[in-house]
C-alpha cells in the first residue's frame, strides 16, 4: 500500500515525520553492545512462518526452551506482523506478557529484543489495538532501562509520543485539504512554546502571521495543537468575569458555551491558551519544535457522525447523541453512508486504522472531514463501546460487506 494511503506501511516514512521513534531506537540500542545481542539454539531449526501453534508452544514452555523457540525465529517483523494481526487473540496477549518476563530474568533476551527494537516500535507500537500496544510499551520501557517500566503515566506518555503523535493534524491535512475546513500552520519553536505556556506571550512575527492566518480564513477561527481547548470555558468565564461582550464581542443572542472558542484575535487566542489545561498538558508534552492550527470558523456543523476505520475498512459510523434530522432520514443517511462516493472520501485519511469525525449535508449529500482522531480507547467510541463492540469496531465491513451504523 501506498505512503499516502497508509503511514503505517513504510517504516522509513514512520521514522521521518516521527523521530521520537529514531531517538528510542537510538537510546535502546545504546544501552547494549551489538556483538553480544543474538540469541543461539541448541537445534538447527528456523522457524519461518509464524503461527498460533508456535505462540502456544512458546506459553506453555519453561524459560530455556523460551529461548531456544525465540532464536529460532528468522525475521522478527514476521513475528511483530502476527500478533498485530491478531490483537484479540488472548494467545497473543499472553505471548507478550511471557516475553516481557523473559527479558526480565534472562539479560540475553533483552539484548536480542533491543537489537530488534525497530521491528517492535514500527509495528506493534502503533497497531490498532490499545491492550496489545500498551503491552508493546511495556516492553519497551524495559528495554530502556526504566526503573519502573510499567507506571500507567509512563505507558501513557509513550503511547502519546509514539502513537498518538502520527495523527497530529499537520501530518494528514494534505491529503484531506479537499474535503475539510480551511486551515493554517503555523511552526512554533520550542522558545514560543514556553513562552505560551509561562507568559502567554508571542514573537512579534508569529503574531503577525497568526493575524494573517485569521484574516485569510474569514476573520474568525478555532484553534488547536494536539487537541483543542474544549476544556476552557468554566476558567474562561472566571478569567473575565463572565464579561462576553467586551472580551469576545459576543451578541446577546450568542450563547458564550457555544462561542468561547472562536478566535478573532490574538488577546483572544492567549487567553485560550491560558486557560485551557488540555492545551497546556499538550505544550509541555512537546520536546521540540510545534505545530499551531488555525482552522476557518464554522458557526453550526450539520449532523456530525463518527467513523471507525481499521485494516482500511470502514466499519462503523455513528451519532454522538440523539439526531432527530438522522431518525427522520434514516435511509438516505444509510445509503449514503454505505456509497462507494463516501467510503472513497473516509479513506482520503493516510491510515490504515482511525477514527474520523464528518458532517453530512442532506440537502446536497456533501460530506465533509472534521478531523481525523487515534483509533484508540482515548477517542470516544460514541454510540460504540470499544469494550463491547470490538468485533464490531475491528471487523464488521470484513464480515459483513456493509458498514454498521448507529443514529
């Protein structure tokens, strides 16, 4: 499969818009001297097809015959690509678990894991399944030595700079440009970050090119880094003492909860950013250099729904709430949805598995990108359960030929 349809598929192309995964690979491997990492079998044997048979094998031995199983293997990838093919395999999930405590007792396993870290970074580190990725990020964090490799903030940060990282909206807004809001980017240096988040201040040039941007979007916009600063409201109202009208030049008839977040100015963008603790949480995540998106304001979104993409299937779409204008046009919202026209538009996103949020004109049957989201437990499931519909979530379009919807 091509980049531009899937950054999943090419390791070198993970590598270059993430180089967190290059800075851990380095930092791994560091920590172990090359010459010593293979391990070697007592038995001539190679396995070259990885299976279910060999996994159950594997569990159930002790830890030498472990070791004799896992040398024998002779393209690792093959064996990361099988379990990220088979994530609700409980096999899989045990098969992990018994190799985490393998390379926690036996120093030669965890030579041989770290001079194969790339094959586990760039494949399990950013499969479709949370248990199996968090499991990948265990073992990862033992590779690196950590003093306590399986703290949930620890799994959770790597998850974020590993994972949740390659859906920042930088990375995908080229390819869906076509069929999403305008929008602007703006580079932040890590200066400007800790400007915005110790003094809500901004150079002089960045502020002249974010007044550029909210001029050529239409005067109006929402912002966002990472996530956006949906949490801002309640700090927003006290900072201002609830003063809507001369802070944020709202109408009477403007409700402020619907409003607080279009942005026609820079005082207005600082105080966002000083308010919001998603955006601060955010900043200080950021190692480097950063991404400020700038996105043209939509008053009203007509009948958002929730898509879940995965193995380039669209499997499942939703409402968030109840949607009186979905019940009442059910059919033409199913037919639509299950058209080759708005299949074709959901995968214009360069991943194998997400979760994209759309709208749905049904005056003209116009569907439009929102945002493309982590196929992951952090993304709300909506009408979904990530728990309970799983098979769903994963595998309905393979199974069924048609795409499950829930208004």
């Amino acid at each position: 499969m091509e980049v531009e349809n899937d950054i999943f598929s090419n390791k070198s192309y993970l590598k270059k818009i993430n180089k967190n995964f290059t800075d851990l690979i380095e930092l791994i491997q560091s920590n172990f001297k090359p010459l010593l990492l293979l391990l070697s079998s007592k038995e001539c044997l190679e396995i070259k097809e990885i299976s279910f048979e060999y996994l159950q094998e594997f569990n159930g031995s002790n830890q030498n015959r472990q070791i004799d199983l896992l040398s024998m293997i002779n393209d690792f990838h093959k064996l990361c690509l099988f379990l990220s093919l088979n994530p609700l395999s409980y096999v899989s999930h045990y098969f992990i678990e018994e190799l985490y405590q393998l390379a926690l007792n036996k120093l030669q396993v965890k030579q041989h894991l770290a001079f194969y870290c790339e094959d586990i970074l760039l494949t399990l580190a950013v499969c479709y399944d949370d248990d199996l990725r968090f499991s990948c990020f265990k073992l990862i964090s033992l590779l690196m030595n950590e003093s306590q490799p399986t703290t949930k903030d620890r799994l959770a940060y790597l998850n974020r700079i590993c994972y949740e990282s390659l859906y920042d909206f930088h990375i995908y807004y080229d390819k869906i440009k076509s069929f999403t809001i305008e929008s602007k980017i703006i580079d932040l240096t890590k200066q400007d970050i800790n400007d915005l988040i110790n003094k809500q201040f901004i150079r002089k040039d960045v502020e002249e090119k974010i007044i550029e941007a909210i001029y050529q979007l239409g005067g109006y916009v929402f912002i966002k880094m990472h996530r956006s600063p949906k949490d801002a409201y309640q700090n927003l109202c006290k900072e201002i003492n609830d003063e809507w009208s001369r802070y944020w030049n709202l109408k009477s008839e403007e409700d402020a909860r619907l409003y607080f977040m279009r942005v026609e100015n820079i005082y207005q963008l600082k105080l966002l950013f000083k308010t919001s603790d998603r955006l601060h949480e955010d900043l200080k995540q950021i190692d480097s250099d950063g991404k400020l998106i700038l996105r043209k304001w939509i008053n009203s979104i007509p009948n958002e729904y929730r898509c879940f993409v995965c193995n380039r299937q669209l499997n499942a779409v939703s409402t968030y709430q109840f949607n009186q204008q979905s019940i009442n046009n059910e059919k033409q919202i199913k037919d639509l949805i299950n058209s080759k026209s708005f299949e074709d538009i959901i995968l214009k996103i360069p991943y194998s598995h997400a979760v994209v949020d759309c709208s749905i004109d049904l005056t003209n049957s116009k569907v439009t990108i929102i945002e493309v989201n982590p196929f992951s437990k952090r993304s709300s499931a909506a009408k979904f359960s990530w728990t309970i519909d799983k098979y769903i979530l994963y595998y309905y379009y393979q199974n069924n030929q048609s795409v499950f919807i829930k208004l």
